[in-house]
C-alpha cells in the first residue's frame, strides 16, 4: 500500500464483501489493530476464532501479497502513535517474565536480520564517503538515541577531527548548529517514537544546504523525508524499551568502515592513547601488566 494511514479505512470499505470468518479478523484489527500489528497469522487466527489460511485470505484480499506485508502495514501505522503505557501493555502480552530473555533476543536477531535484508550498501558506501569529503560532521540524536549519537560520535572523533556532537540540554540545538552550511555533514539518529527535535534539526540542516543522513527505521520515518541518504535499521519490539541492537550493529559497521580508509591514522592515535591510558589508569588492567610496571 502506498499508504498506511488508509489500511483501516480500506477495511472499512471491503467489509461487506468479506466473508464470515474474514469479517471477525477485520473486527478485531479495527478494534485491536496495535495488539494484532505484533501477531502471527496463526496467534490472530487463534484470537479471532479462524484458521490460519483465512487469516492469509484476508490478507489478500485487501492487496497484500500475503499476510507479513499487512502485519508490517500495520506496525508502520501505529509505531508512532503508541504511548509508552501502550507499549508496556503490549509487552506484558507477548514478553513474559519467564521468557523474556528468550523473547527479547529472539526479537533482536530477527531485527539484525530484517536490517540486513533492508539496509541499501550502495547508500552505505556513499555516506562513508561523505564523512570523508564534509568539512564537519554534526551528529545529532535525542531521546533514547542519545547513547547512539554519544556512542557514533566518541569513536568518530578518534578517527577524525571534525566531529561534533549536537546534545540536548547543553545550549539550544540551533545554536550549537550555527555554523552548519552546505560543505557540512549532518547525521541524524531517530526512532519511534521520534524526537520533533531531530526532525527540526534536520530541517534546520536542509534549509542551510548541508547533507543530512537520517539513520531510522524506514523510508517512511519523518527523519528520512528530511534526509539525502537513509540507512534502515529494524527496531520492532512490541515492549516499552526501544529495541536498539540493530541500529547500533549499523552505527558499529560505520565507524568500522571509516576507519578501515584510516588504518594508519587510527594505529597511531591508538598506540598514542593506550600509553596515556596505562600512564593516568584509565583501564585496570591484569596483574601481568601491573607487575611489569
């Protein structure tokens, strides 16, 4: 679908001609459509009292190739609509105590997988060679995606020496931006629910001519209609705590691949580092190391 915001009323309009069983699915989704935008075809088909093939049915017979496409329609349609209290309800149905551990990192290795599938190489390289060819790189990443912006940024000032990071509560965002013209990099960090900080940061950073990456979760995030390039990183967890591995595996393969194009620049600043390191105790480090020194 071209968009998601018509699903529910496209059910709306097909209803009469579906039939009994696909009538009590298109009931619930419309009553429950943020319970069910997280269930398989057969846990739906269970809920509503049908089997799993009617549930496929339903599915194509609103125009989705099979019933994966609607179960992403609709988490596109409400990833930023649920509240935090939503989303700790949710959890509470699909993420026991008991199984938490397993649910959790089952659900993150099918993000990292989705992202791989996902992710565009070709715009992966380009932004690469735009951390190169900027004059400087503002990254900026509010809200939860704060320890990923803080994160991108720490190792990118390693490798290079036109880094900054844009932080909330310092001085305004605006400010810290002023300078941000159109040889600039700007890297923008959002997932839902996404910051209106960031998206006004990026806005910001367009109106100035600069570059804007947006590093989210899907062409149709607010942060990638404001972005020239956009690697997609899966987040879906149906829980009150944002799902952030793949995104960070993403931000890790991008600071890798800078500083692979550096090699001899990083080992100096490395070697550089660990005797300031062991000089100042920054690392404890194992009692070898100490009975040498």
């Amino acid at each position: 679908m071209d968009n998601n915001k018509d699903l529910m009323k496209l059910i709306q309009n097909k209803f009469s001609r579906l039939s009994k069983g696909q009538k009590l699915i298109a009931e619930y989704i419309l009553k429950n459509y943020d319970k069910a935008a997280f269930m398989t075809a057969a846990k739906l088909g269970i809920s509503v009292g049908v089997s799993e093939s009617t549930v496929v049915r339903f599915a194509n017979e609103l125009g989705f190739s099979g019933y994966p496409k609607l179960q992403k329609a609709l988490q596109e349609l409400i990833k930023n609509k649920l509240t935090t209290v939503q989303r700790l309800e949710l959890s509470n149905d699909y993420i026991s105590e008991e199984n938490a551990l397993k649910g959790v990192l089952k659900a993150d290795i099918e993000n990292i997988r989705a992202t791989l599938e996902k992710i565009n190489h070709k715009t992966f390289e380009e932004v690469v060679n735009k951390i190169f060819t900027s004059k400087r790189i503002y990254i900026i990443g509010l809200r939860s995606s704060t320890a990923l912006a803080e994160f991108l940024g720490f190792y990118l000032n390693l490798i290079l020496e036109n880094v900054k990071v844009v932080g909330h509560g310092m001085s305004d965002i605006f400010e810290q931006m002023i300078s941000v013209g159109e040889d600039d990099l700007v890297i923008g960090i959002g997932f839902p629910r996404y910051a209106t900080k960031t998206i006004d940061a990026l806005e910001f950073a367009q109106s100035r001519n600069s570059q804007v990456v947006a590093i989210t979760d899907s062409l149709l995030s607010p942060l990638a209609t404001k972005a020239d390039f956009t690697l997609i990183a899966q987040s879906n967890m149906a829980s009150f705590v944002d799902s952030l591995v793949a995104p960070l595996s993403v931000i890790n393969a991008l600071i890798i691949a800078v500083g692979m194009r550096e090699k001899d620049k990083i080992t100096t600043t490395f070697n550089a580092l660990e005797e300031i390191w062991k000089d100042y105790n920054v690392y404890s480090y194992n009692l070898n190391n100490i009975e040498d020194r």
